[in-house]
C-alpha cells in the first residue's frame, strides 16, 4: 500500500490530468454531446452472430482478382441482441469489393433491419475480428511488459490515456461543432505531457522532452498551414467530404480544420520520439560532462539529429505510401 502511495505521489501531476480529464469527457458526452445519424438507428442494429450451417452457395473463382464471388444462402444464430440464441437464413452476396465468404462457425456482424410491421432485412457487414483482435492486443501488452518492465506498464497506460483523450474527449468535441485545431493541440500537449511524464517522472529531461514536442508539433502546424494555402488543401479534399458535409448540417463539424487536425495527430508520434531520443541523449552527455557549454551541447544534439534524420525520413515516408498505395495506382491508371 505504501508503494502504491508512493508511486501516486511521484505521479500526482498525471493523476490530476487523468481526473479531470475523466470528468470533463463524462459531462460533455453526457450533456453537450450533438447526435446525429444517417441511418434510423431506432431500427437499425449491429449485432454479432455465428454461421450455422452454409445451406447452398453458388460461387465462381475469378483469376484476374484472385476472389470468389457470388452468393450463399446461409443459416446463422444469434450471439447478442434482442433475439439472442435464435436462428435466421438468409442470402450472403460475395463481391469483389464486399469478399466475405462464410463457412460453418464463422463469427460475423451482421446489419439487421427490424422496423415495426415489416418482415426483418438482415445483411452480412462483416467478419467478427473482436477475439482476434484482443489476443494480438494481449500479445503485444505482454511483449512490451516482459521486454520494458515497469516502463513498459508505463508505456501502456500512457497509450490508454492517449486513446481515451482521442476517442472519448477529440472525437466527440470535433463532431459537436467545436474548432477542431485548438482543441487537437490541446488534447497533444495533454497526452504528451502524460505520456512522458509516465515513462521518466519529474525531471529535466522530462519537461525537456515536453516542451521539444509541443514546440516540435505546433512548427509542423505551422508548415503544413502554409503548405495547405499553396496546394490548396482542407478538409474537403478527402473523399469522405459528403458525408461529413451532412454531418456539418446537423451538428456544425468544422469539416475544413479536419485534414490539419488528422496532420498534427499523425506528427505527435514521430515527434515524441525524436524529442525524447534527442533530449535523452544530451542528458546523458551532460550527466557525464557536467563541465559542457551550453553551445557545445546544442552543437552535440544537432549532430545526433542529424544521424537521425535519414531514418526518421524513410519511416515517414515509407509509412504514409503504404497508407496511401491504393491511391498512387489511381493516379497511375489515370494517366
């Protein structure tokens, strides 16, 4: 118990953050939070269901796309929802684009359409990767935890406070109408601050790291900001533009600001990493040489940015034409 009191004390500053943050999340989505749909979500349900039995298919192979495709008349039960535990039979169409092919016991999501007075519609959505996904989850915690100990705890929940600020206070913040760029600054200073201060305490070198990654951050709005009036790009560049555009109508979503503010997420960790790369490496300089000047030890981190830069550069690089690769073919069919 007195460890634990302990280790809460050392961490207060990030405990006062989680709290308030806690807080502020439960009374926005509680009582700011604008709704809106474009589907009748009163009728409308997403439940999760496992295949009976396949009753008949009719499917074809094609070789140019290396798919099959067709349809399947399918038995499946319910594992959740008002009609859990019964069965319904009905047609999985198998396309190019929608390639779900079923077999007995496969786990699925199902669309099912329940309006009153009507005979229920029900659709295959897709597959069920939720257990697959918690295991690969659980894998990768335990990896970090065996390989980082305690600073891989650390790692971790700094992670869950990220993914809460995003998800429980960004998200639903942006699509109420409120300015997407202060508050995405606002949600990276918190999860930066968070995040360090997690994996090293109060220190130097952490408030460093910090302050590194904010600034490192609020430079790359900056460029970006000037990049976006020269190429012309915002929000309504993304081809989700139309349904954001009636979200927009219904909730006021700031859908110009959103591109920049999805731009100063991706930065933050790339930028974290070099920060606290760079301000680790001249702590430990200066922890050795405590006699340096400061213009030494500025020099120093420019020459350790420097064999940084090359590495740094490719993973960006790499990481965002993998992301878009599908648009770089567009491009090359279209010319």
């Amino acid at each position: 118990m007195k460890k634990v009191l302990e280790i809460l004390k050392q961490q207060k500053i990030v405990l006062v953050i989680t709290i308030l943050s806690v807080l502020f999340a439960l009374i926005f989505n509680t009582y700011f939070l604008k709704e809106y749909s474009r589907v009748n979500a009163s009728t409308t349900n997403y439940v999760s269901a496992k295949v009976v039995q396949v009753i008949s298919e009719d499917i074809e192979y094609r070789d140019s796309l290396e798919v099959y495709v067709g349809s399947q008349e399918i038995e499946v039960e319910f594992l959740e929802g008002n009609h859990k535990g019964e069965t319904a039979t009905f047609t999985n169409y198998i396309t190019a684009v929608h390639n779900i092919r079923l077999y007995q016991g496969s786990k699925i999501i199902i669309t099912a359409d329940e309006p009153d007075g009507v005979d229920p519609y029900y659709t295959v959505y897709s597959y069920d990767r939720g257990f697959g996904m918690f295991v690969f989850l659980a894998i990768l915690c335990m990896a970090i935890t065996m390989i980082g100990k305690g600073k891989g705890v650390r790692s971790i929940l700094g992670l869950a406070y990220s993914m809460f600020a995003i998800i429980g206070i960004l998200l639903p913040m942006v699509f109420s109408g409120y300015p997407p760029i202060p508050i995405t600054i606002i949600i990276i200073d918190l999860s930066t601050t968070v995040s360090l201060l997690l994996l090293n305490g109060e220190s130097i070198k952490t408030y460093s790291a910090i302050v590194s990654t904010i600034l490192g951050v609020l430079f790359a709005a900056i460029c970006f900001y000037l990049m976006s009036i020269i190429l012309h790009i915002n929000g309504f560049s993304s081809d989700e533009s139309e349904s954001l555009i009636l979200i927009n109508q219904a909730t006021g979503l700031k859908v110009i600001d959103i591109l920049f503010a999805g731009i100063l997420i991706s930065s933050l960790g790339a930028i974290m990493d070099v920060g606290m790369s760079i301000v680790s490496s001249l702590y430990e300089i200066f922890h050795h040489k405590p006699d340096i000047t400061s213009k030494e030890l500025f020099f120093s981190g420019i020459e350790i940015g420097k064999d940084m830069i090359g590495t740094m550069t490719n993973r960006l690089i790499f990481a965002f034409t993998g992301e878009f690769l599908y648009l770089y073919w567009f491009f090359i069919l279209m010319t």
